[in-house]
C-alpha cells in the first residue's frame, strides 16, 4: 500500500507552476515561445504553447525541463516554486 495519497489536483496544481514559471523566465530573458521552442530543438511552438498553460494536460517531462533550465541559466528548482 502506498504511503503517500497525491491527488489528481495536486500534481496539475504542480504542473501549472512549472507552466507559469516557464513563462516567467522565458519572458524575463526576453524570448519568445518560438524562440525557446528553436533552442529546445523543435520546429514549432506546439510544445511550449501547450504545456505553459498546461492545455488538456499536456505538460513538460525532465527532459524538457533540464533543457529550458540551461536554456534560460536558471536552476531548474526555480521551475517548481510557487
């Protein structure tokens, strides 16, 4: 039996902070969805358009998430704070 009980709410709770805080330091760098989405090595602004809003639950995985840390020089726990 698990120890823990995380709800369905939490973790979205958890994924639109990482979305907004995404945006937050994309924005402060002066970048584009475009030109992270470039950077991260996409064609097209699909990923980031919908995982900064988190749009019918998509959201960034680790990979992502480390490539945008280094992409904005940032820590990547900077991404999970509220």
């Amino acid at each position: 039996m698990a120890k823990f009980n995380f709800t369905t709410a939490e973790i979205e709770m958890l994924h639109q902070t990482i979305g907004q805080n995404v945006k937050k330091y994309r924005t402060l760098k002066g970048l584009t969805q475009l030109d992270l989405s470039y950077e991260m090595g996409y064609k097209s602004v699909s990923l980031v358009s919908a995982c900064e809003p988190f749009t019918n639950g998509k959201h960034f995985n680790v990979e992502h998430l480390y490539k945008i840390s280094r992409i904005l020089n940032i820590p990547i726990a900077f991404l999970f704070l509220p």
